[in-house]
C-alpha cells in the first residue's frame, strides 16, 4: 500500500506545505525542452511528490518538486537552505540537508531524480535562466529509539502548530 506523505516543513526557510502526489508524465514546454519532451505535472502552489518515486522513510529517492518564482511560489526560498537544515515529512520522517546544487537544464541532469540505492530526499525547484536547485538530504533520527522519535514527532508537531500560527 502506498502511504502518500501529506505535508513537508523545513523551518530554516519558513515552509510549510501539502503535498500533493502526480501520477504521470505530462508535455514539457517545447520552448523550454525541446519537442515531444515529458516531465511531470507539478501543482503550482504546492510541492508535488512523483508517485513513481520512493516512499518517505524507505530505500530510494524520495522525490518533491515544487515551483520557484522568485517572491512566489512554494519552494521560493529554497535558494536559502543550508547544510544541516532539517526537513520534516508528515512530522514522521526527518532529513538533514547535505548540499545544494544550481544545474542547467540539460538532459543528464535527470539523474538527481533516478533511484537510489541509499535513502535520500531530493528537492527540486525551477530556477532562472533554465536551471534547476536541487537540494539532498539525508535520514536523521534513525539512530534514536522509537520513545525519542515519538517525542520528537510531538514536539514537532506542537513546533509546526505554532509556527502557521505565527504565519496566519
């Protein structure tokens, strides 16, 4: 059974946000990829999950696209994220940013969504001039026993209250 991940926080950036999932390839813009090129259909004001890709918490690459518009869209400030920074899934699943990365938008460079043989998130967001961020982190937590994770899933999840309190 696939378990959909229903939301994504990373404080460090001031995101939170639904995730959505997308179960196909839909027509890139030609003027943008070329013809007859395929990508996925990406929601514009929330960060999309391709169901193609790993389930949060197993092995693989977990994928979550989302637009970069500059002073809009929901990974706008994803230009900001560092090393370290943590990113939440469903207050269940925690990552620690690795790097980021700026890439052209060049057919080799799909190889940051491929799977994986590590468990992994990647973030990807438009850029200008058709680049892409693409943002890796890695598992945390995993090493804590199931008591501390429950405590940091209600911590988590009283952090997360608080803070779209402060946004509202």
């Amino acid at each position: 059974m696939i378990e959909v991940p229903v939301f994504i926080t990373i404080t460090a950036i001031a995101l939170f946000s639904a995730i959505t999932p997308t179960h196909g390839l839909i027509e890139a813009d030609p003027s943008r990829h070329g013809p007859r090129q395929m990508t996925w259909a990406v929601d514009d004001n929330l960060v999309t999950w391709p169901t193609v890709t790993a389930q949060p918490g197993e092995i693989g690459n977990t994928v979550l696209l989302g637009h970069n518009y500059g002073s809009h869209g929901v990974f706008r400030n994803i230009p900001k994220i560092k090393k370290n920074d943590v990113i939440n899934i469903d207050s269940k699943y925690f990552y620690e940013v690795e790097f980021r990365l700026l890439i052209p938008d060049e057919p080799e460079n799909a190889s940051w969504v491929l799977p994986k043989q590590d468990q992994r998130l990647t973030l990807v967001a438009s850029a200008p001039d058709n680049q892409y961020y693409i943002v890796v982190a890695k598992p945390v937590y995993s090493h804590i026993d199931s008591n501390s994770c429950e405590f940091m899933s209600t911590f988590q999840q009283l952090f997360n209250y608080i803070t779209l309190k402060m946004w509202q």
